[in-house]
C-alpha cells in the first residue's frame, strides 16, 4: 500500500500533447533520458556513463520504495517509512525499534528483515517487436492471453538464476515493451533507524505540510553469501562543508509507482466517481478502526503500526488525487488535451476512424469496468480478506495448482520466473500476530458483506451461518500458516500436501477461488485486453506526431528526473520558503505525540547546529514510489532523501504544475549532523565517508 | 443526525421543470394540497376534513422523524430507530432496553424520554408579504439580517405560551414563507419497544436491502399534567381481517427531512465535489472507529449505540446520493431541466436578463462556500468539536451573551420563541458517558487539527501544547455540564454564572467562538443571503411559469404524499415482491448478530403466522425524516410504519423514479400480532382497538 501501486485493471492510454513544457517535469527512462533537453534546461550535461552510475547505484526496494547504496560495502539508504515494515518485523515487546530507533552495534549485529527484496537494475532490452508478434490476428481476448504468455516466456528466458528477477514492464500504454534485468538481493538487514519520534516527527496532522522536520531516513545494508555484499556503484557525499542553495539543480532516481497523465477522459472519469470515492471510503473507516485498536494497548499499538502508515499513505495520495479531479480545473485540461488529440488525429484519413473507434472501446469497456469493480476488488484483490494469512493461505492454494499447468498457461505471478519472489515471501519470518489479522479479516468480512450484500451467494458461501468475527477467529485460530516453515513446506508439497493440511484458511481461499478466477478472467479478457488492444491504436498515432519526446507514464520501475531546489508562493499569497532548520523542531515541540521530540534529540539540543538546514524542497516530479529517492547534486552526490512531497504534488497522477508541485527532502547534511551529534554513529559516518560535519548552514 | 437535516447554508433553488408526471411523486404542504390531483391518481378523495383529521394525527419528533397519534390517550407509534435515543437514555449497566426490549407493565411505570419533544401541527399562516415587507430595498447581507430579525418577530409573536412552538418555514426556496405553528409536548415516555434484535435485524448488512424483516417500531406516551394526553384525532387501525394488497393506495404523513430537487447545477456540483466526499470521508472514519469502541466493552458499546446508528443511518444517505450524482444520470437530468428554464425565462425580454444574473450569482456564492465550507464546517457546526458537553457549553456560553440582546438581534437559535426548547434541551436528564465523550472529542480534534493544519493559529489556541486526547480527557474530566442542574443554573445566572463556573469545556467554547460566530456570518452574509435574494428572481419567474403545481422541497415540516403498494424490478432483471413474511425472518436467522433473532420470537415461532405479512414496499414518496410516519389506507386507517426505502430511494435528494424507488413498512398487522403472539401486550391490543389478529395474510 506504501507506494499505492494501483497496480490496476484500468492500464494508460496515451492522449494527450507533450507535457515536457517544463524543466522539472518528466520521470525519464534511463535508456530514452533526452541528455539534450537536460543540458539545456540546467546547463549542466549528463553524459551515458555517469547516467549508468546513476542507474547502477540505484535500488528499488520491491514491497513498495526506493533507495540507494551509498558505500561500495552495500549500505543502502531508503526512508524510515520504507524500512519500517522490517524495523516493526525484528522488534519484540521488551525491543521496540520503532518507539527507540535500532543502530546494530557492530556488522554482525546487523538484524535480518524478513521477505526483504532489493532489486538493481542491470539491463533494459526493448522486446517490443516479441510482444506484437505473438498477438497478431488474434482477437481482444486471445491477444490477452498470448501477450500474457509471450511476457512470462520473455521473464523465464532473462531470469537465468535466483540472483535475477526480470519483468517486461508496458511503457507508453502497450507502445512500448521493455524487459528490465534486475540483481537481486534477498539477504538484506537492518543497520540504522532513528526513532520514529523524529522519523515522523509531526505526524499525522503534519501529513499535508511544508515545512516539515523529520528524519525519515534509515540505513539497510545487502548481503551475499552471508556477507556485505559489494557495491562499486555508490553515492558518495559532496565534500564537507558544500553548500545547498535555492535553485541549485536535484538529480533523483528511483521508482515512481503509478501515474495516470496519458489516460482518455473516459478512464479518468470511471476512476473518479467509481474506484476513488469508494477507495477514501474503505480507507477512512479502516483508519478509524486502527486508530482504536491501537488503543487496546500496547502490543497492538506496536502491530498495527505498519498497516496505519500504509493506510496514511494511500489516503494521503487518493486525498490528493480527489484534489485534483474534483473541481474541474485538472479533469477539465485532460478534456482539453484529448479534444486536441483527437482532432489532429481525425485528420489522418486513414487512421482517424481507428484512432476514434479505439476511444470508443476504451468508452465501452469502462463502462463493463464499472459494473465489476466491486465485485473484482472485494474477491480477487482481496479487499474482502485482508490478512496476511489469507494471502498466503491463496497463494499456496494457486500454486498448487497454477505449478501443474505449463508455464505460458498460469496465472500471472505463478510463472516459473516467479517462484523465487514466491519462495522468499513464503518463506518469509516475518511475525504473524493473531489478534491483529483476526482484527483485519474481520473488518474485511464486514465490508464483505456489506458490499456485496447479504443475500449474495458467494457471501453466504462465506460466511454460512458465523458473523465475521466467528468466522474470522476461527481460520486465524485454526491456522497454522502463521510458520514459515509450514507454508514453505505446503509449497513444496504441492496439491497432496495442500488438501491433506485441511487448513481452515485454505479452505476459505478454496470457497471463494472459482468465483475470484472469474470475475478476474471477465476483468482480463474483456477490460484489460480491450484497453491495450485500443492504446495500440492510439499510442501508434500519439508517437507518429510526438515521437518520444514524452515520457512514459510511472510503472514502478527505475527513473530519473531533475528539478532544483525551490520554494513556493500558495494561491494565498503565502510564501513557503525551501529550507527548514533543526531549531524549528525545537520550536514545534510540545513533549504531546506528534509533536514529541525523541529524548536522544532533546538531550542532543546543545550540541545541534540549530540553524543548519534539517528539510527541503524542490521542483522535482515525484510520486508515491519515489520514497526514499536519492537526491544528488549535478555532479551525482548524495545531498538528500525524497520523502515525501507537498500537498499539490499529491495531484500528480494527472499532471504536474512547477510553481506548485514540490518534493519534499531529508538535507543529507542533516542526517550526518545527526548520526554524528545525536546518534554517535562513527562507524556509519566513516563508511559514508563523512568527514567532522560542519556546524552551521 | 438522524434524518440528516443538512439544515445547510447553501439553500435550495427551483429550477427544472414540473415534476409532478407520476402520481406518486411529491411532499405536499397540507395547505396546498392537489386534491383533484389526488384523484384523478387514486380515485379516491380526500376531503378538507379528512385532510385536516391526516394533520391533527400526526406528529413531529423534534430530534428528527416522524410519528403519529394512534390512541385517543396520547399514545404515539414511531420506529425503533426513532425512539432509540430514549430508549438507550432509559437503560442502566443492569436493564439494557435497547437489547432486551421495554414494555412498561402499567401506565405508571411508563419512562420519562429525557428532552425529547413531539410537535403536533395547529395551523399555517402564510406571511411571505412580511418578509418581503422587511427586506425591501436592502442589500444582500442586510436584506439576510433583516429577515432574520423579522422571522423572530413573527415567530415570538405567534409563541403565545411554552406549550406552542412556532416556526418560519423557508418553502419553494423562499417564494413563500409560511408560519407553522405546533403544539408542543414536552413530556414523553416509553410504552413499549422491542428487542434491538428485531427492530433492527439483518443490521447493517442489510442496510440497502430489500426484502426485510425488521420490527422497527416503539410505542411513546404524550403526557400533559403529568396525565396521559387527549388525542381525540387518532389513526386506528383497519377492521380485523382486512387486506393489504399490491396496487392498494398508501398515504403517508410525516417530516421529509431536506431534498434539494430545486437546486442549480452549480449548487448541487458544489455540494458533490466540496460537501459530500468529505462527508462520506468523515463518517466512513467515525463509523470505523465506533465498531472498535463497542469492542472495549458491554458498557461501551451501549453508550455508543446511539451515535452508531446515526452515523449508519447518515452514511446510507449519503452513499444514496453518491451514487445519484456520480456517473451523470441525475446530474444530468437537473442540468438539462436548467438548461430548458432558462431558455423560457430568457424569452422574457423584462425578467429573463435578471434571472440569468441570480444563476450568475448562485455560482459566485458556490465559490466561496467552497473556500468557507471546512472552517465552517469543523468551527460553527461544531465537526470540529462534536461532543455533547460541547454543545452545552456552546449553548450556554452564546446563551449567556445573546440573551442580553434585544430579540431581533440575537442568533437564530437564541430568539425568544427558542427558549422553551432551550430549557428543555440543557435541563433534560440524557446521561452523559464520558469515557464516550472523551472518544468523540479526541476524534473530532484530531480532524479538526488534520483538516485546518496543526500550524492554523485557531488550532494552536485550541490545542497549545495539548494532544487530542490529552485535551479531550482534560475538559471532559473537569467540566461539570453532564448535570443538568448545574446547565440550567448557568442558563438562569448568565453571563456572571457561567464566567464564575470555570468550566474547563465552557472555556474550550469561548476559544473558538469569534472565529466561529466570524465564519458563520460570512456564510450568512456571503453566500446563504445572496442565494436566498437570487432564489427569489428564479422562483418568481418559476412561479409564473408552473404557478403552484409543484411541491416545494422537503423543510422537516408536516407533508402528505401517497402512493401504492408495489414491488419493483431491479435494473438487472430480479423482480422483488412487495411483501416479506414472518416465515422468512426465521429463514435468515444464523444465530449470529446481527441475523439472531432474540429468544422471544423463537420461543414464539410455533404460535406465528409464518406465512402472514411482516414487511412490505411501495412506490411513496419519501426521505429521511419520514422514518415513523403512518401509512394509511384509503379511509386513513393505519396500514404500516415507514421505517426506510430501498437502495434506489437514496437518490431522493435529486428527484424521483416512480419505477425504482420504494418506501419500506413494517406491516400494521404484523405489529398486532408481534405484540399479541410474542410481547403479549394485551392491554395495548386494547387500546389500539385491534381485536384478536388473524392468523394469515
């Protein structure tokens, strides 16, 4: 949920004019960076090998995020709220890490973060050309299929050992088809993190601000075969004592999850009034459940912890997308754009109509989208299930099946290029706390019921006579899913050992699995393959007159953007400016959470640089994903951590506005100021090669 | 927050064309009622008399619904779900009534339902050339403080004791204003009501559903002298066999709470985009939160009951009008109807520019509640700081400075003619929980502090160095308002009193309250008096076109609507009965809350006619506010009780589809044989005139 992949059915079209009116706007590929458009906007010159730097020494962490290494030792920076899934997952009731913050006393100290992925991207290959073939002459849903089969035998064939994950990312809506090779690193752990106190200093309330004052930065480390694993790409620090100032130019890679710039009016629209208002609906009542189940006490305060940020997040990001769409001024310039389009393209004689009709289908298919939105995401996208053991309880239960079948022939996700990602979530030590999926499957059930209705078949199947408390307590309480090893043990086991565990979260996954595989087969077939079949048509129009001096839209794979350092004037009159200072911290602290500064801090207070620079902002394009970005300077060092962004940048599904849309940045100067100064972390400092850090601005 | 009374800033226009194609459409006043109208789509009459009796049978239940006399002994018939409040104010830890059901064994042992009040409707006056009278020649925001002042006159004038309540009623958006004067009781008690379980089953799932099986009824008592009232005009009951059946006519009286039919486009796209998403998001987070609270314990969830409904009940609605105004349809419809008023307006030379300029001014008044509306919202209608205790101290904080002012100039809400309310109000003895009130105003600060921003200086003097719960807990601990004789002390002694209590929640109140009273007079000023002035162009223009052929909106005044018993059939082709039996209540029972029917009517199964009518549908008119209203036959006996409408009725707001929309009853049959067969409540047979019921449909 942290990056709010909306890895959704609804997939981009492409429509509207070049966007790339603006410097700062654009989450460029590294094999289409226009390094002309660059240098001509910063002046500065980005040539292919300091590019393949900048890819080499950039991380994607899988559950959602992104990072970098920043020693040749395999440290890795990402956000607190990137690595807090792992930090929650090692703490125990007498440790708690996310209260305190961890630093490991030494490298065999290091703490393991179960499941943990690490991808770095190695190498792009346009498969384009595969792709198209393996569809030609074949009808909407046929083509659907074939396409899906062709990408899993493009992802077995690249993926030659565990050490690699490869996927054929859709770029530009279907009109292009890359294949990124990926290092994987499974063995990961967890070195620094400050308390969450000063992570996330302000909270909540603070979620839509700038200025802000946090340290959301911690430090993980790869491993292979047991030890640091090697990393001769790395971001290095500016010399001590650089200076950042307004306007100077922020290189940030990283992997934005999702946008929706490219999409016709029709897609907009269908996401608006049927998925979003939903989605802030689901969100708010499930936050407002946590938040008094963490009441309950301690232990569930420290569970839930997790699944309250990701539902933060999301709703933060949908909040800003409502922004956007309600109100007209976004929606109304999206009309705009495709009237445009749409006219350029009618005068094409011979493609106009085709051109027209693939508007049409996209209309039509919106239209069926609609209709089984609810029904899709409460069965198959597990909204009506939300719990960790039901989710693997379904996987086993695929695997146990999809595994007998030939590759080309599985579902997505049980390809054999697949099963490695597969084997370490399975695999995966990560605590399971009863009371808290009880908790989640019971308010999923709930929603279940209501959305579906009582009457529904399906929900009668479900429930039978139990209320979904009963029913919930009694798949958690029965399960034994919880044990890595016995799920790692039904894995292998295949259907035999599935079917003779008699799980009662296995069985609940069998009830609902046919009719889940159907409307997912509908969604398939009759929304998905239509869409890309109608983005063909049209991204073949878009790139006759545009070319690709556009970028494709955000798919959760490695970009980069440039923006600088700046400010913003509100639509008030209110002028915010771009560097915020440790003394404003102090000065927000009132000792009441949020605003509850760590002991470390305030014990640190006399020896910090009050007035040196703690965040700032820029005019960088970024979204959910983009967490934990390196911020680098034109020379590509390391002089920030993308956190998070203000409250317009949250629009920027739809588009982007330089003179609002801001960035929002951990200074890395503040947080060797603090490793140093309040954590002490001299090792650390030494191996970022940070020399004394300098008092003062 | 029963009836969701959006007595909102942002009042209704008329615009579109007569609606009044289908028979059954239509809130009329019961001084303009269509008789031939009626007539001609019945066959039946209704005579002036016979109206009159409809009038003097009915009743108000202030807090929101409606109810009618149904014994010449002041015995009154309403929903469980309206009466609930009382019912949970009346339980102990040791006699949870909500759970188990009342029945009071003798007239004496009826409860007292603490401040709840029953308005029986006199007289109309019409006193729309007074108004007119009062503004003329003023601008807008004069024009909107001199019909304020002139509404309280009119209202003082006509209170001629505490028995009479008299209000202004705002109807066909201010092309009239009419007088309504109520007769007032103020002592109401609890007869009889049923186990939740009943009243209520199938809960929240089947919230959108039809068929049902609820016994959503309870019986109150109007007392006057400490006696049992006389009510010589009362609904009795149909001779004992007779049949209800398909196609049979049904009127209805009762309260509809508010419907914007009326409204310009650019009001109801404000209210979408601005007004209801945040509703929706609002309540979606309470509704969450509450579920948990009730998890903390018996008692818990007892207190929390009440809020629980209506927050249910307030989310169904909204939900309904959601799906009204997303997707095109209805918003669709109101905009073509405003496209054709303005086209015939347009084609007088002399009014037409006029009209067109007050559309231009509605939209501009839009602008600015959009930028008012959270400020508003959170401050003066109290989101920010919804708390019982709060709301008293408001109360007697305004009431300790309004009430030195001479009448015309005060608040509304502090005239006068309010006082009698007032009093009952602050003196009524409602427990108050304040482990509940901390929950709601711990909730209520937090979005509070999200929505205006921890950095907004109101924020920062609400909360200084405080959390939410930290301040929450503070002035709940230590305020003494849960007494009512410590409220009406401070009523009595005024400002002096209510300066010298040291209330901490009274000096919460007085933080917030210039900014509160600043915001509500720039609504007042701003927007609600420039639409009112605008409505007044367009509605004179309307009336000239359609004269008073059409109803006005719905104002939580006494209407008259009828109808026919009808089922429906669903877009999807299911058709649905319009009658439900007890034989299917028992089909549906699982044993599990909320399909567990209470062991009364277990133990009672073998003595009920399972096959007899329990619930049943038809196509009247109504919304929320019409809860408890009377169905009656044709000879205006009683037949049923509204008690909800299905899924389609939701839209209501926005306009009417005879083929889809449907009222929900329980069956007045159904009530006799519950109340002989399981309750055993002889002596309420008797006084409902009902003989011994028949066993059968």
């Amino acid at each position: 949920m942290k990056s709010r992949l909306r890895v959704s059915a609804l997939l981009a079209l492409s429509l509207s004019a070049p966007l790339g009116a603006s410097a700062e706007e654009g989450m460029w590929t590294f094999n289409r960076f226009p390094a002309a458009h660059y240098e001509k906007s910063t002046g500065a010159q980005l040539d292919p090998k300091r590019l393949d730097h900048l890819r080499a020494s950039s991380i994607r962490v899988s559950a959602g995020g992104s990072a970098s290494f920043v020693s040749p030792d395999g440290l890795v920076l990402t956000n607190h709220h990137v690595a807090s899934d792992c930090i929650e997952q090692v703490s125990t009731p007498k440790a708690d890490y996310i209260k305190r913050g961890f630093a490991a006393k030494s490298r065999d100290k290091e703490l393991v973060c179960p499941g943990l992925e690490l991808h770095g991207l190695t190498r792009i290959t346009d498969v384009t050309a595969q792709v198209r073939k393996a569809t030609e002459g074949l009808d909407d849903a046929k083509a659907g299929e074939a396409r899906r089969a062709e990408i899993a035998r493009l992802e077995k064939a690249c993926q030659t050992s565990e050490a690699v994950h490869c996927e054929v990312v859709k770029l530009y809506n279907g009109g292009v088809w890359d294949l990124y090779e990926y290092k994987r690193y499974t063995d990961v752990r967890l070195v620094w993190a400050p308390e969450l106190g000063i992570a996330f200093f302000g909270g909540d309330p603070d979620n839509f601000m700038f200025p802000r004052y946090d340290l959301d930065a911690s430090l993980l480390r790869a491993y292979e075969g047991g030890k640091p694993a090697k990393s001769p790409d790395f971001f290095a620090l500016p010399p001590a004592g650089s200076k950042l100032a307004e306007g100077d130019v922020v290189l940030v890679t990283g992997n934005p999850g999702s946008t929706s710039r490219l999409n016709t009016v029709a897609q907009t629209e269908n996401w608006r009034d049927f998925g979003l208002v939903p989605r802030l609906m689901y969100l708010s009542e499930i936050r407002g459940a946590l938040v008094e189940y963490a009441r309950r006490g301690k232990e569930q305060a420290r569970h839930s912890q997790g699944l309250f940020f990701g539902v933060e997040n999301s709703l933060k990001s949908f909040r800003g997308e409502a922004d956007a769409l309600f109100g007209g001024a976004v929606l109304e310039q999206v009309r705009v754009a495709e009237r445009a389009f749409k006219e350029r393209a009618l005068a094409n004689k011979a493609t106009g109509p085709k051109v027209m009709q693939a508007f049409a289908d996209i209309e039509r298919a919106m239209g069926l989208a609609r209709a089984l939105r609810t029904r899709y995401d409460m069965l198959e996208r597990g909204r009506g299930f939300n719990s960790d053991l039901f989710s693997s309880a379904r996987t086993l239960l695929r695997a146990s099946v999809e595994l007998q079948k030939p590759d080309a022939e599985r579902l997505s996700g049980y390809h054999d290029s697949n099963l490695p990602g597969l084997k370490n979530q399975l695999g995966s030590a990560s605590p399971v706390y009863a009371e808290f999926e009880i908790f989640r499957l019971t308010f999923a059930l709930t929603k279940l019921r209501e959305l579906l209705g009582a009457d529904d078949p399906i929900v009668k199947a479900v429930l039978g006579k139990d209320s979904p408390e009963q029913l919930a307590t009694r798949v958690v309480r029965g399960s034994k899913l919880a044990d890595p090893k016995q799920r790692l043990r039904l894995l292998d086991g295949g259907a035999a050992a599935v079917q003779a565990a008699k799980d009662p979260m296995i069985a609940l996954a069998a009830v609902v699995d046919a009719e889940a595989r159907a409307v997912r087969k509908r969604m398939e077939d009759e929304v998905d393959a239509v869409v890309t079949r109608a983005h063909e048509t049209i991204q073949a129009a878009r790139f006759e007159m545009y070319g690709t001096t556009q970028y494709p839209d955000a798919t959760f794979t490695p970009r980069v953007n440039w923006g600088k350092v700046r400010g913003w004037t509100e639509p008030s009159g209110r002028v915010v400016a771009p560097f915020t200072t440790f003394g404003g911290a102090f000065e927000r602290h009132t000792g009441a959470e949020p605003f509850a500064l760590p002991k470390s801090w305030l014990d640190a207070k006399p020896r910090l640089a009050l007035d040196a620079s703690f965040n700032f902002s820029s005019d960088n394009d970024i979204i959910g994903g983009n967490s934990g970005s390196p911020a680098l300077d034109a020379q590509g060092r390391l002089i920030g951590l993308v956190f998070d962004g203000n409250i317009h940048s949250l629009g920027g599904d739809y588009g982007f506005d330089t003179a609002l849309n801001r960035a929002v940045f951990v200074d890395a100067r503040a947080l060797v100021h603090a490793l140093d100064v309040v954590y002490g972390q001299a090792d650390l400092l030494r191996e970022l090669g940070a020399a004394p850090p300098a008092k003062g601005k």
